[in-house]
C-alpha cells in the first residue's frame, strides 16, 4: 500500500494576496492556478525544491470559515517549513518583512524560529540537525 499527503488546505481571504506573500515574502511556487466556477480557483503552492506536499489555498467563504481564517489551529504552530540553511532564510525573511513572533534558537532537533503568515497562522522555519 503506498499512501501520501498531496496537500493542506489553508484558508485565505484572497487567492492574490495570498500567492503575492507566499511567492514574494517565502519564494514559494506557484503548482497549480486553474480557474473553477462561481469565483473559484484551485490554487496550490509549494516550497523550492519540495516533491510532494503543498498547500491548497482555499478562499473562506461564509462567516465561519472567514473566522477561522488565520487561526486554524488555534493559536498553536500549525506548518513546519523545513530548510537547507536556516540563517539565509531566516535573513531573507526578515528582509521580506515576514514577522518573526518568536526568536531563532538551538533545540534538540535542529535550529528554529517562529514566523506569522500574513493571517496570522504560526510557522515554524526548522533546519534539522544534520546526522
């Protein structure tokens, strides 16, 4: 048997104003933008060099999903962005102007700091420990 996740869906307010931070402020790619009906769009991003999960950004509609835009987990970190090299990312973006909510540090499992999307969704950027 061979199972995989292929994406995550993330709630947004905008399809354009997310991909203008996703692709300019985190140099994601866009996978995927292919126009649906009534105003709809499957739109799926992915880091640099990823083969296999992205993210489905989903426009909320309605109230309820309007709320839960930028806090789907909570108020808990909610994705990992894993990197080759945390010290270039992390300049980068902070360049950017991507808002770093918690300060890099040196945990057991590698470097890592905590970043807000611009909804406000929690991320941790990790570089994992080299074995």
């Amino acid at each position: 048997m061979k199972q995989y996740i292929s994406s995550i869906s993330l709630l947004v307010r905008d399809y354009d104003e997310a991909i203008e931070f996703y692709t300019k402020k985190l140099h994601f790619l866009i996978t995927e933008d292919t126009e649906l009906k009534d105003n709809k769009r499957w739109v799926t991003i992915a880091p640099r060099g990823n083969n296999s999960c992205c993210l489905l950004l989903a426009k909320a509609i309605g109230e309820e999903q309007l709320t839960a835009v930028g806090n789907q987990s909570g108020g808990r970190v909610f994705l990992f962005l894993y990197t080759d090299d945390f010290w270039r990312d992390y300049r980068e973006m902070s360049k950017q102007g991507v808002n770093f909510v918690r300060s890099p540090c040196k945990e057991v499992y590698g470097n890592v700091a905590v970043f807000e999307d611009l909804y406000g969704n929690l991320w941790d950027l990790i570089e994992p420990l080299k074995e």
